[in-house]
C-alpha cells in the first residue's frame, strides 16, 4: 500500500527556520517525484514545486522560487519542506503528494502538516 | 501560468442528484487535466487523471470529460459522502495550477 506520512504540526516565531517531512512507503520511492502544494487557510490549493529522489532533480513554482527549499534524503525515502526565516504568511496547510512525472499529475497525497507561524 | 477557472465556485444539490462542475484553462492543456476531491479537514484525494481516466479504486460515479480548454467532472447518483470540495488541476506546462475549487453542498 502506498502511504505518504508526514510530520506533525509545527508552531514557529516569525525568523524561525523549519523542515518539515514526508515519508513514502509501499512504492519504489526513487522512481516517483514528491511534490509539495500549500494552503492557506480556507483558500484553494497552490503547488509549490517538485523533487525527483531518485536524481534530485528539483523544480520550484516561480511564486515559491527562494521562499522555501526542497530535499530529499532517498536512504530513508524522506523528502524536505524548509524554510530559512519562516514569515506569518508561511501559516498554511502542507501536503505532499507522489507525482508520476515532474510535470505534476499525482495520485497519493500526505495526510498534511500544519505549519502557524505567530509571535 | 496557465489560468484555469472553475464553475460554479459553490453547488448546492440533493442527495441522488446528478451534477456537473465545469473547469476552463485560459490556453489549450490538451487532456492534462486532473480532478481531486476534498472533504473539510481531509487532504485532497485524487478522482481522475488525463481528463477521464479514473484513479484507482474511484467508483464510476464520478465521470470526466474533456479536451484543449473546457472540461467537466459529472459526479451522478450523490450520496452524503460526496459532499465536498472538488479542485481541477493542469499539468499540461510547468508550473501545475489548480481552479479555486467548488464547494458541493447538501440542500
């Protein structure tokens, strides 16, 4: 069974850094990219990029090029959300999700990590 | 990006109903079309890829149809469960955008 399970909800200070995590199992994880998508509270879905484990081939949204950085470590089939300096606009819903190509079509999400930023 | 617009932005319908979201791109995706289901404090789950092609273990309830610009999700016979938000998706080019979703309600 495919399972994405991410880590659990966060609550950070504006400036604070963060990484948060998402473990595939079940599946071949250096075969498949994990994308990241955000929402905010009561909005909609945005994607935020794409990694490749298998080579590291990593994409990001223009909207979310050099706000956040994405990793992956395929020893442990974990792949990375962070952030260098977290802002209150950061407050949002992460999910990650298995993507059959770069290009975006997926088919199994993460459960979500909440992630509130507030003084 | 490409712009893709959902219709209507929230639904109201009963339970055995038959309805229809339509999802409009601002230039031709050809069939990278995608559409995704989310219930209120749920992640998304994903319904149908290529614009038709049902995810596996979907039931055939739900139904797409569609090419270049224009697409619909059908989503017939509605039960309580099916009451939700439902999200389309392109990923004809980078980066992948999604509608603002449409919000199926109970009357």
């Amino acid at each position: 069974e495919v399972q994405l399970v991410q880590s659990g909800a966060e609550v950070k200070k504006p400036g604070e850094s963060l990484k948060i995590s998402c473990k595939g199992s079940g599946y071949s994880f250096t075969s498949y990219w994990i994308a990241w998508v955000r929402q905010m509270p009561g909005k909609g879905l945005e994607w935020m990029g794409v990694i490749y484990p298998g080579g590291s081939d990593t994409r990001y949204s223009p909207s979310f090029q050099g706000q956040v950085t994405i990793s992956a470590d395929k020893s442990i089939s974990t792949a990375y959300l962070q952030w260098s300096s977290l802002k209150a606009s950061d407050t949002a819903m992460y999910y990650c999700a298995r993507s059959i190509s770069g290009a975006g079509r997926v088919d199994y999400w993460g459960q979500g990590t909440l992630v509130t930023v507030s003084s | 990006d490409i712009q893709m617009t959902q219709s209507p932005s929230s639904l109201s319908a009963s339970v055995g109903d038959r309805v229809t979201i339509t999802c409009r791109a601002s230039q031709g995706i050809s069939n990278y079309l995608a559409w995704f289901q989310q219930k209120p404090g749920k992640a998304p789950k994903s319904l149908i890829y290529a614009a038709s092609s049902l995810q596996s273990g979907v039931p055939s309830k739900f139904s797409g149809s569609g090419s270049g610009t224009d697409f619909t999700l059908t989503i017939s016979s509605l039960q309580p469960e099916d009451f939700a938000t439902y999200y389309c998706q392109q990923y004809n080019s980078y980066p992948p955008s999604f509608g603002q979703g449409t919000k199926l309600e109970i009357k």
